[in-house]
C-alpha cells in the first residue's frame, strides 16, 4: 500500500476529486519530508508543466542503495530549453540533471515518441552520458525501433577515435551497429521497441515511476493540457506495464502527472472510469 498525496495545483486537486468513488485517502503535501514516509508514497501532480516536480520528488527519496527512475511519457524532458541555457531545470529537461543524481542508477525512458528522443545536435560528451545512463524505448506497444543521429565537430570526430572512446561506445549494445555507417561524420544513438522492455531485467531491486498522461492516445479519457502532444499507448497498454513492473520490481515512489483542468474534449465521467484503474494499477 502507499501513501497517496496530491500537490497543492488545482489541476492536481482535480485529479484527485476524480478519484473520489475509489475511497483511497489522498492528502494533500505540504512538506517533501513526507515521501521519506513508511509505506513508500505516490502523489498525483499537476499539468504537464508540473512535471519538473519529479526531480524534486525523487530527490527526496531516501533509498537504500540505487534505484531506477523510469519515465513513461511521450516526451523525453531532456531537451535543451531556454530556462536549461540558463542552467534552470523544467518540464523539458528535468530528466537530465535527474540522471545525474546520485541515486539514481539509470533511467529508462519508456513509449518516448522518437520525435522527443533527441532534436538537437549535441556534443560527444552528452551523448556518452546519454548512452551509459539510459535505456530508451519507443512509444506505444509497437515494434518500432530506430535511431537519432548526431553530426560531430571536428573537435569530437577526433575524440571519437581514439581507442578508449570506441571502446566505451562498442561496449553499448545501443550502437552496435554503427560502424557499419563509419565512424567519422556523425554519432548514432539507438532505442529499442517499447515491446522489448522487460522490468526483470532492471538492475536494482528498487525503482520509481514517473507517468505522464499525455502517453497515452488521445481516444483514452484523460484530461490532459492539448498543447502537449499525445502519445499512442493504450490504456491497458499503461496498466499492463505499471502491473508487471509492480509484479518484478519494487516500486518505491511513483507519481502521475499531466492531469489539465484546460483539456475540454475530455468527458469527465469517462475520466472518472479510467483515473481510477491507472492509479489502481500501482496497488
Ligand atoms: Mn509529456
């Protein structure tokens, strides 16, 4: 059983008054102290925008030993905003200095459109640390794989060939393949098919979940914020990933966010249905 919480954002508020009927106990936090909070804790966010929220929650957690953050969302939030130039972490990008956290042992970035992997070109170091401190998969339930390549400076092709480089790189099954396109122009980074992930295979005992609704496709009644795009993951698809990740692993936090009091389309006793069974899917 865990501790539920809501934040204090009225979208969160909401969320949490749509969760009524299911008689689970939702207070609000006041204090980050509480996630410290035997049983362990999940709390219901805000908007999208709220997301960033995450960093703070997970770097409260206290752990023993590593854990693994898993991110279930359409987007990667590890893309270099404005606020980011301005060394400030948001929705967009909080993943990146949350990877950097001492407890946190990787982060698996699960059913990301392949648009949000990675839209900037980026420097040799950022994609080495992409590559040893992530897994990623692709959105949905599908098949697809693919990749994000990167074109290289002149400064990082020559990083690149230097023995210790490649070898790092050939010791990533991510980019196997890539000596088959040559080593000199650009930089591939590889994710894997939603399909193919497997919580057994996880490498600590302890994870956290981070879900963001906008994962799931737009037929699914949730009320999220239309200016961020949705996903293509089903609702079963959602309960069945949260269910087997509970049934191998233990889940020592986790938190939903993404809820939009703004979302008109979204028919609220169809919300009423479907919130439960995601938050259910965690007990
Ligand atoms: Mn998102």
């Amino acid at each position: 059983m865990y501790q539920l919480f809501h934040t204090q954002l009225h979208d969160a508020i909401y969320a949490s008054r749509l969760l009524e009927k299911t008689g689970l106990h939702i207070r609000p936090i006041n204090d980050l102290g509480e996630l410290r909070e035997i049983p362990p804790s999940g709390i219901i966010n805000g908007d999208g925008y709220n997301h960033v929220d995450t960093l703070q929650f997970v770097s409260q957690l206290s752990t023993n030993g590593q854990i693994t953050y898993i991110h279930i969302d359409d987007h990667s939030d590890r893309e270099f905003t404005q606020s980011w130039l301005w060394g400030k972490p948001d929705y967009a990008n909080f993943t990146i200095p949350l990877s950097r956290l001492p407890h946190i042992h990787k982060v698996i970035y699960l059913c990301i459109h392949p648009k949000f992997i990675s839209r900037d070109s980026h420097t040799l170091e950022y994609c080495l640390e992409l590559l040893n401190s992530s897994e990623i998969y692709s959105g949905g339930n599908t098949n697809f794989k693919g990749s994000d390549f990167f074109e290289l400076n002149q400064r990082d092709r020559e990083q690149i060939l230097k023995p210790e480089i490649k070898r790092a790189l050939n010791q990533n099954r991510s980019i196997e393949y890539y000596e088959e396109w040559g080593w000199d122009s650009s930089f591939g980074i590889f994710w894997k098919s939603s399909s193919e992930f497997d919580p057994s295979k996880i490498e600590t005992p302890n994870v956290y979940v981070s879900v963001d609704l906008d994962v799931l496709d737009e037929k699914v009644q949730v009320p999220t914020n239309p200016i961020f795009s949705r996903g293509i993951l089903t609702l079963d698809g959602l309960i069945r990933i949260i269910k087997d990740i509970k049934l191998k692993k233990s889940i020592v936090g986790f938190d939903i966010t993404g809820f939009s009091l703004h979302d008109s389309k979204v028919r609220i006793e169809g919300a009423k249905q479907t919130l439960p069974q995601i938050v259910g899917a965690f007990y």
